[in-house]
C-alpha cells in the first residue's frame, strides 16, 4: 500500500482549480458557483455518518453513478447539515485508493496474500468452519442436558454493520453452536 | 441514553465526566451550546486533562484517572448534608424507603459474603430487602429509619468526606464544591441536569460500578425520565448501539435476554422460571418464544419446546468476553475466527499478547474495507509470516456509502442509510457475504441426521436472493420487527407478542419498527410540536418510538409535569390516559392512583430505581472505591487495594509504582476514529493528525529532561512504544494522599498498516477488567517516560 504523499494531496486541489479556470468563470463568482455546479444535476441519496454514534445525518450527490460530493444532511434534525472533520471527510471512504477490491487469501505460511473468486472462497469457508463445528460440537454435556455448542469457533465485531447484518451475524452464529461472540462495545 | 443528542438543548446543567465530548463526539456539543446560549445552561468538566471540552465549560475540575467513585461518594456526602436532592422523587421513584435485609453489612472494604478464595462474593443472599410474611418488602416512608436504603447509603458515604475525597481525587477543595454547587441546582423540580460519559466512566476494573455512581447521582437530583436529564452514554461506533441490541456478545440473545448456559437453562421451562416476577420484564416468555419461531420456522413446536433445544447452552458460569476470549485463543482452544470487522491488534488489551494469540488460529476470515493490522497480523513487525500457519481470507466490504440498511444511534433512534454509490471491484456489503456464507456452510448439514446438526441445518434462511440487496435486507428487517403468523401480518409492536409460537420475532425491542405501514426508520418527517426536539416522526426509536425512557419519572406523582416548560408526557384526566408529546413509557392507561401507578421504573420488578442494588451487581450493593489494578497510592478507605471481584489472568504482568510511578490513560482526537483502520486511510484526515504522541505537564517534561517535540520510550509492564512528547499545561501534576503524581496520555489510533503508522498504544495496557462486564481498564494504568537516548 502506498504511503500518504503531500504530492497527491496537492494534484488534487490542482486539478479543481483548473477545472474550474477553464469553464472560464470570473473570481467573483466562483465561490458561489463551484458548488452549485458539481451537484446541480446530481442526485441525492441521504446517509449516516460512519464515525461516532452521534448518527448525523449525510447527503450525498451522485452523477451518472459517481460520488461527486458529501455532505452534512440539513434536513437531519440531530446534526441540521454539520459534520465534524471526520464526517466530512467520509466522500474518500469511497474515493480511495486504498481500499481492498478483492477477495484475499493467505494460506498457511505463505509471506503474499493471492487473489481468490468469491465462489472458491465461500467453498473454502463452509468447509472449515464445518471441519471446525464437527470436531468440537457437544450435543449433551455431562450431565445428559442438549447443549449444542462448540468453544472452537469465534465471532468478533462489528458495530460498524447495519442492523440487518448485524442480526443475520447474531443469528448464524448461534444457529453453529458459537458462544463464543463478542465484538468493539465490549472494549 | 436514556435522553437523545438533541436533548442536551433542553438541560440547564451538563455533567460532562469521563468523556472529551467537544472533540469525540462533536454533535453533542451543537445542542449543549444552543442550551447555553438559549437557556443558560451551565456546562462543567471534569477530567484528569484540560480539553476542548473543558475550554468550553464554564467549570472545569482535574482529577486522577480511576477515582470516579470517591469524586461521586463525595457528591452523595455533600448532598446529604445540605439536603440538595430533590425529595419527592426520591422518595417515591427510587427504593430509598426500602429496609435492607437483616443480615447486609459492610466492612473493612467489603460487603457481606465475600469468598476470598474465590475472589468472588458467593453468598449474597443479604444483598436484598427485609420483607414481611408475604414476600413484601418493607419500607419506610419517613426515611428514618436506620436501616432503610436512604441512612444506610448515607452512612456508607459518611467516609467519603471532602478531605479524603479530594485526597484520593487530587481534585482542588475549592473545584469540588464548586462542582458539588453547581451540579446540585438541578435537585429543583423546575430544572434538569444531564450528565454526559463515555469511555472515561467504563474502562475501569470499577467501570460498572462508576456508571452505578452516575446513575445515582442523577435518581438524588431527579434528573431520570426528565427533558435535559437521564444518563447518557456517548457510544462509540456508528452502530455499537445496533450491535449491543442484536446481542453480538456472549452473554445476551436479541433484546437484552440472558444467554442462555447449561446450569441455569436447561430447557424452556428452566430458563422461563428465571424469568423477574415484577415488572416489564414478566413478559420474557412472550420475547423467547418469539425469537425461537424467528430462528426456527416450522421446526419450532409446543411439543419441541419450541426449538429451544437448539439455542446453545454456555457452560453454567463460562465468560467468553474479549478478554477471555483471548485467553481461551492462545490456550489453543479456538480454532477459527469470523472477523466481521474489527481491529483486535490496535484495539485489544495488551495487545502483543492478542497478536501471539491470534498465531494460535487454524483460520481466519475478516471483512474489512481496508487492510488492517488484524488483516496483516501473520505479517506484522518482528514476525516471520512462514512461522505463521493460519489461513487468513480477507474479504472485501463495501463502505456505509455503498450500502442499504439502518443504524442505531447513542440515543436508541434508528435511521436509514439508503446506498448512493456502488463499491469499487469485487466489494460486497455484508448482508451478501454472510448470506452466501451461510449457504455454504448449511450445504454441509443439508442431509445430516444428526442431533447436532439440527441448529443450522433447520435455521430459516428465507429472505430471496441477497444479489438484490434492498429486498434482502427489507425481508431480514421485516423478520426482526416481527409478523403474526395465524394472519401473516406485521406486528405492530412487542405488545401483540405471544408464548405459544403464534408469533415470531427476531428482536423484542425493534418490534415496532416495521409494521403493516411500513419501515419507519425510512421516515424523514420533521414535527416537533413540543419543541423538544422530540422529532416522533424522524425515523425509530426502540423501545415503542419513545425518545425519553422512564418518562413517567417526568411527572410528580400525581401525574402532573414537575415542570411546566418541559413537560413531555402527563396523566390526562378526562381521558384517563397518558398522553403528551412523547410516547409514554408506562401502561397507557394505568392512573396515578392505581397499584404502581407511581412506580416509573418499570423493567425493575419493584418500579423503583435502586440506589442498593439488589444482587445486581458483582462486587456489592453500593458503588465502593478501589485503586486501579495498577496505581501510584494505597487504597486509604480501605485495606482492600483494588476490585477485590475481578478475575485476574497469569498471563498478564502487574505494574509496581516503584518501577512506573505515572498514571497513563488514553483518549482520542476528532480527526481518527478508534484503531484508524478507516481514518489513517482516508488522506484528509491522515494528514491533519499524522503521528502519535504523549502529553504530559511540564513538570514531568522538566523532571525527566524532556522537550516538547522530541520523541520519547513509554514503558509499562507489559512493553515499550515510543511517541513524540507533547508538553502542556493541560495536564497537572496532582496532590494525591500527600504525593505527587503526574498523569500522562496517549491517543490509540496508530498502528503498523494505513498511510500515516504509530506504535500501538495498547501494547501497554492490562489484560484486566471490569467484575461484571470485563471491559479492560485501558483508562488507569502505571508506565514511566523516558528521554530516548
Ligand atoms: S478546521 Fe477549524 S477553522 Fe477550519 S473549518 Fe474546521 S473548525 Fe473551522
Ligand atoms: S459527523 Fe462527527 S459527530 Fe457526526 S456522527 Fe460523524 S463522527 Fe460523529
């Protein structure tokens, strides 16, 4: 992964400028006129903030599929449109450069993560987490009562999912036999 | 939160403690200040540092990282000797008037029934009320008699008094009865005081207890259930608040039901005997039943005990926290581990310890946006990847942006994220990964006929195809408000639950959120008739849409607002209900005069708050101080240094004050987030906070020859990291029990991977922590600092 370069942080605002310069508008009235034109035809979609758990809310202006701008959502009566330094900067969690946009995998030893389709991954998958269920599953303990459960497998995180995923983790969880789950409000 | 964000414009005094609000969770501030502005609201600050925070109170108050409890024994002391509590409310919302059992006593540091051996209160039979023939407790309303709940927490703080308390602190005399002043306006019924904590409250071996303390504070004040008031826990991640709900930890089931383990809950009958025989909470049956048919469809029958079988059984007294859980994982015991997004290498409690841990795993999968120090564990400094034989998947998410659902924030309101964008490459939201998953997986037991395998191979798996997100998620949505099953439809909340299998529901207090009209965390309407910033039809607040709990406890008890100009709910008696802006938190129709029509707290059997707790809590009935497991002094209210019921792993090293003299505690700034697994990826915020650094009082910079700027070894008993020195005014050294200590703090958001790197902070912290909750005490902890040669 590349470091963070002073470089790249400048091409950026470079490039606006230029932008900006050749639709050949007067100083004045770029400020006022910026804005208004990378959103004028967007599209909104509302969101919440990924950071704290303030749940402010966050507008964001699509074109033709692409993330233009992000922004604090005024509508939201629990922020009224501010963000804090981390909200607003939430636009590069989707533009970046660093993101993982592949399937990875490291087998046993190995220095390199390999790329993987997610078809072989999820075989892989099922089949250890079975090969690990099987081994440890109780179904009565010592005292003849129906446990069920296997200490073999863990579950950690995540309070950045949405609910519904949240509750599907819950669930498929339990439904192994998993007891042991935790996740960050532990800690 | 008992309140909401936009309810901190509604106080007239803010107790911010344990928590740098200003910078960590900015938005709280947008209200406290309209309330300063509009109302006059006074904020004040206690901490062991000066923050931004602090800059904008109009009080500020340092203290020593870990005496919470002596500060908040020091305020009950002051509040019973200048009667500042507000006294109809305690009088009749808490169990003030309650005679403690016979047998209860407290000495030398420890309550009745304490196991030494054991390091746990075995018998605590005496932790409850004296009750008459039939099983009543016994109260009386006089609060004069020795041994009810009122003189007898007045006398176990009789100890705290201002010189031992501000002794302990290192707080200022002068700063603790400005405090105690300030704060104690609220007792009037006219006025409400909030109080504000995060992290700074919890991360303790005493954090429960300090929370307990809090909470304390505010049933003297009658501050609970109140506009401007309650207890509010300024929660971390975007949805740590979901997460908690939907029961990802060991020790719950959807909508806070014990988990259950094999001593206790052997079938469904066990575990419904268990169920509390007062309260809201006698309608448990109703919420497990509901669950069962959720997760197991036509497999769950009233001639199988509906399925309970297939829930799994903890062993009877097993803790499976993150702390034990890391144990249990370098014990070899744990072989594989679903990482659905966490950072347990920056993040974790002597955090060298968890990385060797984590070596010990046959495989691992984690889902992350970006390649983390837990991703990259195998290949982490000083380690040999080919040393290292576990499996590791690393599967790519897409980003809040990129994905459809709802989260829930601090004050329970549940808000829709529709997806705006779709994720770069191969990124997938985690809905389609875990669906897909759980396809693979169930394939292996489609033809089992084992006992054992039943759980998963009869879990319902029926929301369509996950490749179109927005029906599969609406579908899971739908299974966690809930359905009638005789009529299919929707249920219009946890009320129309049913024990006989006749309804399913994936989580008793989201149901309510999808009914026959629809999703209502979709809903953007903005009305607020009361101007209370209440917003009903602004998304879904659980429990029931009530933005306020416990608002009954807004109302004398007559039924009538204690004050006019915050007035939410009140007893209306031509229409013999409740009625008003909030939804109320009661029977809708139970009158003042009825049996327990005065009773607000209604989850607690005997609809009082506790200020003793009954057999609630691990290490006693009454919040008592205990040194940190690590600390600079002795323990000088008792002989009993630290929390006499934590339990203390071999594996983890003790810091002697000998050898680190300081308190170390940690905290975070506005531009990371937590590990910075996202923050320190996203160039913007990298650049404005590129490196991790120690701040410390120029009285120890100058102590140990060192200079602003400069990078420096800190050192505890578990490792070493270096950081640069930040030298400030904004911590003092303290005047503890005669001594001088100084106190240091780092941020925790570097690590090994992301565009800007830091040592990791947690490579100091102890793998110890709460008596109840094991949440590692990462906020009072001893190092040294020294000058890197
Ligand atoms: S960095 Fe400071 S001055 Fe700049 S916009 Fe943010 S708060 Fe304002
Ligand atoms: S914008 Fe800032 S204050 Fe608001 S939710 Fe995000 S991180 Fe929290």
């Amino acid at each position: 992964m590349s470091g963070l370069s002073r470089r790249r942080f400048l091409q950026l605002s470079g490039a606006t400028a230029a932008m900006a310069t050749s639709l050949g508008f007067s100083l004045d009235s770029l400020e006022a006129s910026t804005p208004q034109l990378r959103i004028a035809n967007a599209k909104e979609t509302t969101s919440i903030c990924c950071f704290c758990s303030g749940g402010c809310g966050i507008i964001c202006h699509t074109v033709n599929g692409e993330l233009v701008n992000v922004e604090g959502d005024p509508d939201n009566p629990v922020n009224r449109g501010s963000n804090c330094s981390k909200g607003a900067a939430t636009f590069q969690t989707a533009k970046n450069d660093e993101r993982v946009t592949k399937v990875l995998y490291r087998a046993p030893g190995s220095a390199e993560w390999e790329e993987k389709s997610w078809d072989w991954a999820f075989e892989r998958i099922g089949e250890l987490t079975a090969k690990a269920r099987d081994a440890s599953i109780v179904h009565r303990n010592d005292d003849g009562v129906i446990v069920n459960r296997t200490e073999a497998i863990a579950s950690l995180g995540s309070s950045i999912l949405n609910n519904e995923d949240l509750y599907l983790v819950s669930k498929l969880m339990r439904g192994l036999g998993v007891v042991n789950i935790e996740h960050q409000a532990r800690i | 939160m008992t309140n909401h964000w936009i309810d901190f414009k509604n106080t007239d005094c803010a107790l911010i403690i344990g928590s740098n609000a200003a910078e960590n969770h900015p938005v709280s501030f947008t209200w406290l200040m309209e309330a300063k502005v509009k109302r006059g609201a006074k904020i004040i600050h206690v901490d062991p540092r000066f923050t931004r925070t602090s800059a904008r109170s109009d009080l500020y108050a340092p203290m020593r990282s870990g005496t919470d409890i002596p500060f908040f024994g020091g305020l009950f002391n002051y509040i019973f000797e200048t009667g500042r509590y507000h006294h109809d409310y305690v009088l009749h919302y808490t169990n003030a008037a309650h005679i403690v059992h016979d047998d209860y006593d407290f000495q030398e540091g420890l309550f009745t029934g304490y196991d030494e051996e054991k390091r746990t209160y075995a018998d605590r039979s005496s932790w409850a009320y004296k009750t008459d023939a039939e099983g009543k407790p016994l109260k009386d309303m006089t609060l004069q008699d020795p041994r009810c709940v009122f003189q007898m927490m007045k006398k176990h703080y009789e100890r705290y008094d201002i010189d031992t308390v501000c002794s302990i602190t290192g707080m200022p005399k002068e700063k603790f009865l400005q405090v105690a002043e300030m704060f104690t306006e609220t007792a009037s019924p006219d006025k409400t005081g909030t109080i504000l904590y995060a992290m700074g409250q919890t991360q303790h071996t005493v954090g429960s207890q300090n929370t307990r303390a809090l909470s304390m504070l505010q049933l003297l004040l009658g501050n609970v259930g109140r506009p401007g008031g309650g207890v509010n826990a300024l929660r971390g991640h975007s949805n740590v608040q979901g997460s908690t709900d939907m029961a990802c930890l060991f020790h719950i089931i959807p909508g806070y039901m014990p988990a259950p383990n094999d001593g206790d809950h052997v079938d469904l009958a066990a575990y419904n005997a268990t169920t509390p025989k007062g309260g809201f909470w006698t309608n448990r049956p109703k919420f497990i039943a509901s669950l069962l048919k959720a997760w197991w469809g036509d497999q769950a029958n009233l001639d199988n005990d509906l399925g309970y079988h297939y829930l799994p059984k903890q062993k009877k007294g097993a803790n499976h926290s993150h702390i034990a859980l890391f144990e249990d994982m370098m014990a070899g015991k744990i072989k594989g581990l679903f990482n659905w997004g966490q950072n347990p290498v920056v993040s974790g409690p002597n955090t060298n310890h968890e990385a060797k841990a984590l070596e010990e795993l046959e495989w691992m999968v984690q889902l992350d946006p970006f390649e983390n120090e837990t991703a990259a564990f195998w290949k982490r400094p000083g380690v040999n990847p080919s040393d290292v034989k576990t499996e590791v998947f690393l599967l790519p998410v897409t980003t809040f942006l990129e994905k459809e659902g709802s989260v829930t924030h601090s004050g329970r309101l549940i808000q829709y994220r529709w997806k705006a964008i779709e994720g770069p490459g191969q990124t997938k939201q985690e809905s389609w990964i875990i669906d897909h998953i759980a396809r693979s997986i169930k394939s292996h037991y489609e033809g089992s006929n084992k006992p054992e395998d039943e759980p998963i191979k009869y879990l319902t798996w029926d929301y369509g195809s996950s490749d179109d997100l927005s029906i599969f998620v609406d579908a899971v949505a739908r299974e966690i408000n809930g359905k009638d099953l005789r009529t299919g439809k929707q249920l219009p909340g946890f009320g129309a639950l049913q024990d006989d299998g006749t309804t399913a529901c994936g989580n008793w207090i989201y149901s309510g959120m999808y009914t026959e009209e629809g999703n209502h965390a979709k809903r953007r309407e903005k009305e607020d008739p009361s101007g209370l910033g209440l917003y009903l039809k602004w998304g879904y607040a659980w429990p029931l849409n009530r933005r306020i709990i416990y608002n009954r406890a807004n109302c004398d008890p007559s039924g009538k607002p204690w004050s006019e100009d915050k007035r939410t709910i009140w007893w209306d008696e031509t229409q013999e209900r409740w009625v008003g802006y909030d939804v109320p938190d009661f029977a809708p129709t139970r009158s003042p005069q009825d049996p327990g029509g005065t009773d607000p707290f209604i989850m607690l059997p005997e609809g009082q708050a506790r200020f003793f707790g009954v057999n609630s809590m691990n290490e006693g009935p009454f919040p008592e101080h205990y040194e940190p497991y690590e600390s600079p002094v002795e323990n000088i209210l008792s002989k009993v240094q630290y929390n006499p019921a934590i339990r203390i792993w071999e594996s983890n090293k003790r810091g002697e004050a000998s050898e680190f003299p300081i308190v170390c505690s940690t905290w975070r700034v506005c531009e990371h987030w937590h590990t910075g697994a996202i923050s320190r990826n996203l160039p913007w915020l990298a650049e404005l906070m590129p490196a991790l650094f120690v701040e410390m009082s120029p009285t120890l910079a100058r102590e140990r020859g060192i200079s602003h700027g400069e990078i420096v070894e800190i050192t505890s008993a578990r490792g070493a990291i270096k950081a640069v020195a930040m030298v400030t005014e904004r911590i003092q050294k303290l005047d503890v029990q005669g001594k001088t200590i100084e106190q240091v703090g780092l941020t925790w958001h570097f690590g090994y991977q992301g565009l800007v790197k830091g040592d990791i902070t947690n490579i100091l912290t102890p793998h110890v922590g709460d008596a109840n909750t094991t949440i590692p005490e990462y906020k009072a902890f001893l190092v040294d600092v020294r000058k890197v040669k």
